[in-house]
C-alpha cells in the first residue's frame, strides 16, 4: 500500500511541477510581448522615454501657467502666446521641435508626436 502513495505522490508532483512550468512560460511570453512595443510608450529605449519625459513635463509646465491665467483672468487664454513666464521655445516640443496644440475650451495642452 505504501508504493501505491508513493506513486499518487509522484504523479501529483509531477503535475504540480508542469503547473509551474506552465506559469513561468506564460509570464515569460507575456513579458517579452510586451517589451515589443504592443502598447504605446512599452519597448521604447531608455533615450526615447527620457524625450518622451522630457516632452512631458514640458507640456505639465505650460498647462501650470494656463491654470494661473484661468485663476487670475477667470477664463483660459485665447492662445499659449498669451501666456507671462514663458519663452516662444518653451511653447515647443524640446525633442521634435513641433509647436504643442492647445485647446482654449478645455485649457489642454499636447503634443502631436508624444502619446500621453
């Protein structure tokens, strides 16, 4: 009887065992699916996510100073030229060097190469 457990022991490991496997293979296939670049921004090099940072950080500056003009003039600008503490180089993006697109509605400030 006790050769009958160990079996049942062995089998179960076995089976526990392929479980793992299984695990690790479909974490791994996940992972290197993803370092492909299957989502915007993933599988970038180290250089293009510090522009993309870059760039982004940017564009959280300009919209620090629409928020400003909107608490002093209760209204967003008209354009990002409106704006005071700010240079004509600041209102583009420092990697590309494309002018930011602004919405006067919305007071939203992107960047037509950069996904955020």
């Amino acid at each position: 009887m006790d050769e009958g457990r160990h079996a049942g022991f062995a089998v179960l490991s076995v089976i526990v065992s392929l479980v793992i496997v299984a695990l690790i293979a479909l974490f791994a296939v996940l992972y290197l699916q993803g370092q492909r670049g299957s989502e915007p921004g993933r599988g970038d090099s180290p250089i293009q996510r510090a522009r993309n940072v870059q760039c982004l950080a940017q564009i959280k500056k300009i919209e620090m100073q629409v928020q400003l003009y909107r608490v002093q003039n209760d209204t967003y600008p008209e354009a990002l030229e409106m704006l005071e503490g700010l240079a004509e180089p600041d209102l583009w993006c420092p990697v590309t060097r494309s002018h930011y697109q602004y919405d006067p509605q919305s007071g939203r400030v992107s960047c037509p190469d950069h996904i955020r």
